[in-house]
C-alpha cells in the first residue's frame, strides 16, 4: 500500500515537472514575439539631447 502512494507521488511531481517546462517554454515563446526595442545608433539622439 506504501508503495502505491509512492508512486502516485512520484507521478505527481513528474507532472508537475512536465507542466513546469510547457511554461517554461511557452514563456520563451511568447518573448521571441514580442516586439524588441532598437536602440539607437548615436546615443545623443535621444529625448533628453540638446538642441542647437
């Protein structure tokens, strides 16, 4: 009887691993879509430089 809640328990956290690593990768999915920031060339063309 020990033995079938040990296995039942070991089941367990192999799914709970396998869900883990679908998340895992969903998440990394989801961030090669989204859209990247470019960064500009010259670094004084930004909001904050002078003008003039």
């Amino acid at each position: 009887m020990v033995a079938f809640y040990l296995s039942l328990a070991a089941l367990g956290a192999a799914g709970a691993a396998l869900i883990h690593q679908l998340a895992v990768a969903q998440a990394k999915q989801r961030a090669a879509l989204r859209p990247v920031r470019v960064q500009a060339a010259d670094r004084g063309t930004g909001r904050n430089a002078r003008r003039g």
